[in-house]
C-alpha cells in the first residue's frame, strides 16, 4: 500500500509528534523516529516543497478610495453592501482592515464607480 504524504503534513504531524516527547505522552526517540519517516515518506512522494501560497496585496481603505477616486466612506459602503470583501490583518481589529489590490483594479478596471 502506497501513501502519499505532503512535506507540510509531515512536518505538521512531526511537530505533534515532537511536542508529545516533550510532555511525556510519547517517549522523546520515537517522537523523533515519526518525525524523521514522515519526512522521508514526504520526499518519497515527490512533496519536497510546500505549495506556495499567491502573494495577495492588500490596501488600506485610503489607499483603495485613491485608486477608485472616490471618497474612503464610499469605500466603507461598499465594504457594507459586499460589493468590496474585507480582509483583515488581525481578526478582531477594526485598523487591520484591507482590501485585496486586485478587487480594486478589477473595479477600476471596469470603469471605476458608476456616477450617481
């Protein structure tokens, strides 16, 4: 039976592994002897590297309202009404809020903000 492992699981699992050892559930050698064959059954699969994640860049609302030229409140509406997703940097903190570059391009893109 043949099992695929990605290197990021192995190393996530290694980790539980290790950190078993450390507190006693697991005798520290065999917390190391998992880490080391899940390594090597992630290099045996062909997983050396874990995927990279696309680098998405982010704006403040004053950033994206410059883009857009428009005001940062309209940028705020947008956000309320989804026509713009919210990001945030730290869950939980209002002035960690960001807007995805992309979303904001596409918008102007498409001719910018609809004249009222």
């Amino acid at each position: 039976m043949s099992v695929r492992i990605s290197l990021t699981t192995a190393e996530t699992v290694g980790a539980m592994a290790l950190s078993m050892g450390k507190t006693g559930a697991l005798p520290q050698i065999e917390a190391k002897a998992v880490m080391k064959a899940l390594q090597e059954a992630a290099r045996k699969s062909g997983q050396d590297t874990a995927p990279k994640e696309k680098s998405v860049r982010l704006l403040t609302t004053k950033q994206a309202a410059e883009r857009l030229g428009c005001s940062r409140r309209t940028v705020l509406r947008m956000l309320d009404d989804g026509t713009l997703t919210r990001r945030y940097l730290r869950p939980g903190k209002a002035k960690s809020l960001r807007i995805s570059a992309e979303d904001i391009d596409a918008m102007a893109g498409k001719g910018g903000l609809a004249d009222d």
